[in-house]
C-alpha cells in the first residue's frame, strides 16, 4: 500500500474518534490475543515515562501514531494543527490506545510512572523523526519535567 492510502486508512478508520475502539481479544485456554494495529508501520517503540513529566509538545507533518497504555495512565491533549480551536483533555487508561493523525497538536503529561507502546508510521531514528516533528507549547512546562533537542 502506498504512503498517502495508508495515511487515508487511518484516518478513515479512527477520523470521528481518538481512543481506538480494540477489537473482542482471541481467547482460549493458553490465554489471550488482543489485535492493536492492522496497518503498515515503520516503527514500534516502548516508552516508559516518570511521573510529572511531559513528552510531545508538538505535531507531525507526516507521521501518525497510535498509543496503547500498558501501565498507568496519558493525560493526553489535543487539537487540529493550525485552528484556534480550544485543546481537548482524555485520559488515556491502561488497556486503552488513542490515534493521533498527521497535523494534530498533541501534548501527553504523566502524572503516574507510565509505560506504552508507540506505534508509528514512519521510522523513529532521530534524524527522521526531527524532519517531521515540529514543536509548540500546547502545554505549558510549568512544573513538569520535559526535554528539548540541542540545537
């Protein structure tokens, strides 16, 4: 599939609503299979994140995301780029995964130690990742512990 249908069928699939509605888990007696992601992606990464913090900040020109919450809890905002419409506020729980799109301002504050999978779109070494994301102050630092790349 190219880059722009697979961009479309996302956006499609999850256009009406951030948290992802997962699909029924398989489940039988060795357990269980909970489907998260059917579509082509570049990257999957593990992120753990301390309290008080704050990751994102910003929006990508290109990439989308989905994020599932395998321990504590996103205190996700978010906004379509470039509108002065009002940031949204949901908490993102364990168990639960949010889809963010290209051109929508999100910001993600931690107030419970963390860990979720991001799985992406495009790759996430540095240099591709930074060629697409840009940064804004969706959420302000305040107290909050963030990072900023050296420039």
């Amino acid at each position: 599939m190219n880059k722009k249908l697979d961009i479309l069928k996302n956006l499609e699939m999850h256009s009406n609503e951030v948290i992802v509605k997962l699909e029924n888990p398989f489940i039988d007696e060795r357990g269980e299979i909970q489907p998260l992601v059917d579509s082509l992606m570049k990257s999957a990464v593990l992120i753990r994140s301390k309290a008080n913090t704050l990751r994102a900040n910003h929006y990508h020109k290109t990439d989308w995301h989905y994020c599932y919450v395998l321990s504590g809890e996103i205190e996700y905002y978010y906004r379509k780029t470039n509108t002065s419409i009002p940031k949204q506020k949901l908490i993102v729980k364990k168990g639960q995964m949010v889809f963010t799109p290209p051109l929508v301002d999100h910001a993600m504050v931690f107030n419970l130690e963390t860990t979720f999978l991001t799985l992406s779109r495009n790759p996430r070494d540095q240099k591709n990742y930074e060629e697409d994301v840009v940064r804004i102050n969706l959420i302000e630092p305040e107290d909050l512990i963030t990072w900023t790349p050296k420039k």
